[in-house]
C-alpha cells in the first residue's frame, strides 16, 4: 500500500473545505504548527489547540494579548493596575507554568516578588505585529522544554509573504489609526512590506499615547485605600518590527529579524496617600515612573536538503534583552521623600535547530522532527533608594535584591514522530525530549549551584472514523524547572520581631502528566470539537515554615517541593455558518464555547485559586460574502466563585468573585477595498464586574476592591487604509 501525504495537496484541500456556500466566508480546518513543530491539519493532532490569527484580532478591536485570547476556552491572561498583565493562564496554572515563544524565540520568566514597587512581566508584545497565536493546552515539555508545564503559547509575528501576492516583485504599504475610550489612548501603525527579486523585507511601526485602563464608573474618585477609581497614569509605547529574508537559490534561504519594544508610564498612586504601614511609616506624595524595555535580534537559515539525514534544516541565533526600571516615590516622617528605584534585566542567547525528515514504509508514512535548544541567561537586580528631601536628601542606600544576580544555562535535544497509518484513518503522534538546567549565582558565596533535568514524552492518536468524525486520545508529561526567584529568593526584615525568609537551591523541578481526549466533527455547516482533561501536579514548589524562632524572636521560612495537586475538566467549542445550517442569509454564523475546570491540593483538599469558574461564551455575527462590512454581537459568562472555590490561604476568607454576563458589540465597514473602519461597543450594559484573579487573595473587608473592577461601557474605533 501507498500512502500520499503531499503538503501542498494538504493545503489545497483545506481551502476547498466545506460546500461552495461556506467557503467565501467560513474556514473549518486550519493547519498548527505548535502541537507538532509542523504543519499539521488541526484534525490531525491528539491535543487541544486554539488559534487566534490577526483578522481575530482585529475583528475584535484586541489591544493587547489579554484581549486577543478573551474568547478562548480555557485561556486568559490576568493582571490589571500600573503593572498589566501578568502572563497566560492554562487551565488553571498560569504565568512560568506556561512556556510563551514569540517567532522562535523563548521570553524571559516573570518575576514577582511580591512588594508593590517591582514587577517583571512578559507584556512586551505588541498586537499589531501579530500575525497568529496558538494556544497548546496540556503539559508540552516533550515539544519545549522547561515551562511548559500547563501548556505553551506560540505566537508568530508578520513576515512579509503575509502581506504580498505570493509571486513576483510586489510591494504592501498600509496605515491604521485608533481610539479606545477604556484607557483614552490613540494609536497609529505603519506597515510597509515589499519583494525585489528574491530579497524580501516588512517594516512595522507602531506609537500608541493613552492612560490608565479604567475601572468602573461607580468607583469612587477619592485619594487613600478606599480609593475605587484606577491610579491616574500616563502611558505611552512604541514598537519597531524589521525583518529581512533572502532566497539565496531553490534549497537556501537567510533570514534576520530585529525589534525593540519601548514602553514608559508615569502616575499618580493616589490609591496610598495617607496610607500608615505602621508607626512612622505614613505615605504621602506617592506617585511612580517606569520603563520597561524589550529588545531582540536574530538570524536564520532555511536549508532544503533531501539526504538521508534531513529533508529541511532551519536554525536560529538569538540574542534578547529584557529590562524593567521602576521608580516610586514615596514621603513618609522617618525617611523624607524619597525614590525606591527597582530595576532589573535579562539577558539571554538562545540557538535553536529543528531537523524534519519525512518518508514512507510499506503500510506508513512518518514525519520525523529532532533538534536541540540551548540557551543562556542572565539575571541581574539593581536595587537602590535615593533620599530627595528631609534630613536624609542627597543620599542614597544600595538596597539588597530579593535574589542574587546570577546566570543560568539550559539545553535540550527531542525527537517526535508523526505517523500515518491504515491510509491515514489512523495517526499516532510519539514525542522524547531530555532538558538539562543549571543557575549559578554570581559574585556570591553565600549561594551554591543548583542543578537539576528531566525527561518527558508524550503519545497521541487521532482515529478518523468518517471524513467528518474522529477522535483523539494523548497522555504528555510536562515540567518546570524553579526559576532563580525560586530558589534564592531571601529576606530577612529588619524589626525584632517578623520573619527570615531563607533559599533553598536544592529544588527540584515541579512535574505534570496530563491526560486528554475528545471528539471533533467537521461538516461543511461547521465544527465542534469537545474535551476531556485531567492533569496531574507532582513537586509543587511552596512557602514552607521551618521554624517558629530562629534565637531572634524571627520565624523562619523557605520554598520547597511539598505539594501535589489536579485539575481536571471539560471543554466544548463549536463553528456554525447558519446559511448552511439552517438556510440562514449567507454569511451569517455563530461561534460557543464552554470551559468548566475543577483543581485541588492533594495535600489539604483546598482549591486553586488560579483556576477559573465555569465560563461560557456565545457569538451571533454577519460576514458580508463580498467582504464589504459585517459585525458581531458577543457575550461571555462567568459564573461566580466563593466559599470553598477558594483555597482560605493564610487563613484569608476570600471575597466572593460574583458572577458575571457581558455583551461586546463589534462592527466593520469597506467602504472602498482599500479602507476599512472598525468600531466596538464593550461592555454595553456597563455591568460593573471583577475577574476572579483580580480578588484572589481579598478578604470582603478590603480597601479598593472597586479599584479592581474591569472598565464599565466602553468604545473603540479603528480605520485602516491599504495603499
């Protein structure tokens, strides 16, 4: 038996997917690339994915990666106030836990201490370079290593065979400008992409000018911790993308991508005016500047070989920076006023190389991936407070950062094989990745080397029971291994009495395996696809107290691996065009989806915070076959989460989250082919409404819970004109 598996007929097919009425509008099968590292059928892979590609985007009016994933069963992105978001939640866990890779290249960890003067977050990514994000739910290490213990989130940014006609010298040029009401900001970007020959080349720019993101109006608009309106801020960024590709002959191609990403913000904390710490400790003229920075570089190369060895080669060498400076400034009795500046970066090298090789055997056909990651990395805190006015003023004290600078060095080699079998009904996926990692303080005796690796693997199987019906099964393994936060974060305060927080560089990785199966039925009036999960928590690392007194009245405390936990659920996700479905006008459609996830502590029973209520989403749009204007009308609901869906960590009775139902109105217009405005209604009832991440932790007594409201009704407005 033969077996044909040609990429372009793969490709082919899925454009003339579906009747001849459903084409011009809907498309039901997409390729992913993140569930295998290559091209793949979604229908093809035994593991959830979601895609949002930039007409979601734009067609939502989406600013930033927490908007562009909103609709996203399963997937948010939490964080609010002067520091923004704070990393993808998957299933429940979320920030490190989730691997995040832009074009190739891995971002640096989060780093959050805890105080309210230093955060360092992944939000450096501007949406208008977007050109996809794939959301790979699921333990993932086997496929990208250490992070990737709840899943990965792989985003490609523009090229410029995106923007051009796929053959012959052709040039892009376009502007798009924008307000949103919610934080009163403008943008405006410019994209220029052009083909001479064989040398391709994408220039984006892109400034935007705006201010906080509100909260809801009913909030009160008072200085102190009662405070319910959003911190006054001025924030403005900007984003240069440019990439370069030259087709050097038929099998050779280079390629270079560099960017830089600027973001500044300065405010008003009038949240902690008044606000008395303890005895002497009264903040007043508390007001705040950051900046933070992401900076990258990479070349590339592209080799079709056709040896024995490998069909293609791609690598890639990069070199990344990330840097966050923030300023507080302060007044208080005992210290005058004062600026406690906190600034930190990474640095890293990262080179990656990907071997595909594809061939047949008598009754299969196998595409083989292997390769090799390795990246270095250093971390560096500079912490300082300099003393502008009062008794102390002209002076300034280094302050001691809450880890020591260090450097850490991380390799992994991984081999998979995607399978066909039995003329493709049947398709076997098989994964085995080895991940070393070692972090080594620098300039520091007080802390040792910490080394730790793992081996993870995954098996998957799509079984086509019809054209239109198949299913799936996967069991995958995923891991972590602790950050440098983790193991030498420290602190030791500076009162009689209090606490001696102490590392521990003798962590072990945290691990997962998870289980996955489910169902997915495409037809040409649409698809559904549904979900089963359980994921399995082993190593968790956790504050632990050591001891009661360390001979100073202190007690003592240090992280280690001490918990275990599950999460486990279920997830539904359909597509109808309703003019096949129902015989509906052509064009019109729906979109649902239905997340429900349950996690628990194995250790005490408690649940996770991080894990989201029962969420549903439903959507009623219009697509003009002509493509001239069309709109959507979309509504997501939470249900509430209180009692014992929270965890009572430290003994906290948490405020309940209430539920909550909000309806997004959006629209667009051609007027002529080379313009189209787009325009939002959010949140159009004005519910006032918090999400759940925002008051994990609050106690119902709490100052500000209204500062942590999401913004009531809102509008935006875009216009994007293609020359």
């Amino acid at each position: 038996m033969t077996i044909k598996k040609n990429k372009l007929a793969l490709l082919v097919g899925l454009l003339c997917a579906g009747s001849a009425t459903a084409q011009e509008v809907y498309t039901f099968d997409e390729v992913v690339v993140s569930a295998t590292r290559t091209e793949q059928n979604i229908n093809d892979v035994a593991v959830s994915v979601d895609v949002v590609d930039d007409k979601a985007m734009e067609e939502n009016l989406a600013q930033d990666l927490s908007q562009a994933v909103a609709y996203e069963p399963g997937v948010s992105m939490p964080g609010t106030g002067r520091f923004g978001n704070s990393g993808f939640n998957i299933r429940g866990l979320s920030e490190n836990y989730v691997k995040t890779v832009v074009d190739g290249v891995e971002q640096p960890s989060s780093y959050d201490p805890g105080a309210d003067v230093m955060r360092k977050y992944n939000n450096t990514v501007e949406t208008d370079t977007l050109h996809r994000v794939e959301i790979n739910k699921g333990p993932s290490s086997s496929l990208y290593g250490s992070d990737a213990l709840a899943g990965a989130v792989i985003i490609r940014t523009k090229n410029p065979e995106d923007l051009l006609e796929a053959e012959g010298d052709d040039t892009y040029a376009a502007v798009k400008t924008g307000y949103y009401s919610a934080d009163e900001s403008y943008k405006a970007t410019a994209t220029l992409a052009n083909r001479t020959g064989d040398l391709e080349t994408l220039l984006i720019f892109t400034h935007r000018d705006g201010h906080e993101t509100a909260t809801h109006g009913s909030g009160a608009d008072i200085e102190g911790r009662d405070r319910g309106q959003a911190d006054p801020f001025d924030i403005n960024s900007d984003n240069l993308l440019a990439k370069a590709f030259y087709q050097i002959n038929e099998n050779h191609r280079i390629g270079v991508t560099g960017e830089i990403f600027n973001r500044d913000a300065e405010g008003q904390i009038l949240s902690n005016e008044g606000y008395e710490m303890m005895p002497g400790f009264t903040y007043t003229r508390n007001s705040a500047q950051d900046e933070d920075s992401r900076k990258r570089i990479s070349f590339e190369h592209s080799w079709q070989a056709n040896n024995a060895a490998f069909d293609h080669l791609k690598w890639q060498l990069t070199a990344l920076e990330s840097e966050t400076k923030h300023s507080t400034f302060d007044e208080t009795p005992s210290n005058g006023y004062r600026n406690r500046a906190r600034n930190g970066v990474d640095t890293s090298n990262q080179f990656d190389a990907q071997f595909d090789k594809a061939f047949e055997l008598e009754n299969s056909y196998h595409e083989i991936s292997y390769g090799v990651n390795y990246i270095t990395n250093e971390f560096e805190l500079d912490y300082r407070d300099y003393y502008l006015e009062g008794s102390k003023a002209g002076t300034s004290v280094d302050k001691t950062g809450e880890v020591p600078n260090a450097e850490s060095v991380k390799w992994g080699v991984y081999i998979q094989d995607q399978a066909f079998f039995m003329d493709e009904q049947l398709v076997v996926n098989a994964g085995l990745r080895y991940d070393n990692f070692e972090a080594k303080p620098k300039n520091s005796t007080e802390h040792k080397n910490s080394k730790s690796d793992a081996v993870t693997a995954k098996l998957g199987a799509v079984y086509h029971w019809t054209d239109s019906v198949s299913s799936y099964a996967n069991v995958s393994q995923g891991f972590k291994s602790p950050t440098l936060q983790d193991l030498y974060y420290f602190y030791e305060t500076d009162a009689a009495m209090g606490a001696v927080f102490e590392a521990n560089p003798n962590l072990k990785p945290e691990e997962s395996i998870g289980y996955e199966t489910g169902m997915r039925f495409n037809y040409a009036f649409g698809r559904i696809d549904v979900s089963v999960f359980y994921n399995d928590y082993t190593n968790f690392i956790e504050s632990r107290k050591t001891a009661e007194d360390n001979g100073e009245g202190k007690e003592v405390w240090t992280k280690e691996n001490i918990s275990d936990a599950e999460i486990y659920g279920a997830e539904l996700k359909t597509q109808f065009a309703l003019d096949v479905l129902v015989g509906a006008p052509k064009g019109m459609y729906t979109d649902m989806s239905l997340a429900y996830a349950k996690g628990e502590d194995k250790q005490n029973g408690e649940a996770i915070d991080s894990v989201a209520p029962l969420t549903a989403q439903f959507a009623l749009g219009y697509a003009e076959p002509q493509g001239t204007y069309g709109g959507k009308v979309a509504v997501k609901a939470v249900a509430g989460k209180s009692d014992s869906d929270w965890s009572n960590a430290n003994g906290v009775d948490n405020v309940k989250a209430p539920g909550y139902a909000v309806t997004d109105i959006t629209a667009y217009y051609r007027p002529m082919s080379d313009l189209t405005v787009r325009a939002g209604l959010f949140n159009a009832f004005d519910k006032k409404y918090w999400e759940y991440s925002d008051l994990s932790g609050k106690e119902a007594d709490d100052q500000g819970l209204d500062r942590r409201t999401q913004p009531g009704r809102n509008w935006g407005i875009e216009a994007e004109y293609v020359f």
